[in-house]
C-alpha cells in the first residue's frame, strides 16, 4: 500500500496502534520528514516515507510509527 494513500493525520488527533497482545491509545504529536533522534532510536523518515510522532496517553512515552500502523480514533 502507498504512503500517498494514507489519510493525513494533524497534531493533536487521537489515534490508536497495535501494542503487545492489544492496543496504545495516544495523540499525533507531529509529522516526521526528516531522520529524527527519538530517546535513543533514530527513525529513518522522509516526504516519500514520513512517520509520525505519538506519544502514548497512559505512558506519556513517544514514538515514531508508519502512518499505516496507526488508526484515528474519535474524540
């Protein structure tokens, strides 16, 4: 599937991933288009390939995920 058919998601829209045996439920905290240094793990992003930024409502903890692996959620 082509990064170009995935929905655009905006700062601050909530969404949800796979995590463990279930799901993480957190916020956009913004677009990644360049390699980013997260914590300890660079992730590798770019316009052809960006990532985005969430940060997980129960851990506070953030990480970078290909915009396929997240779903938005409603408010």
């Amino acid at each position: 599937m082509s990064q170009q058919s995935q929905p655009e998601l905006q700062e601050g829209e909530k969404v949800a991933w796979k995590f463990g045996a279930g799901k993480a439920v957190g916020h956009v905290d913004h677009k990644l288009t360049e390699p980013t240094k997260v914590g300890s793990r660079t992730y590798k992003a770019s316009e052809e390939n960006p990532k985005y930024l969430v940060q997980s409502d129960k851990s506070g903890g953030k990480a970078a995920h290909n915009p396929d692996k997240l779903e938005k959620l409603e408010d």
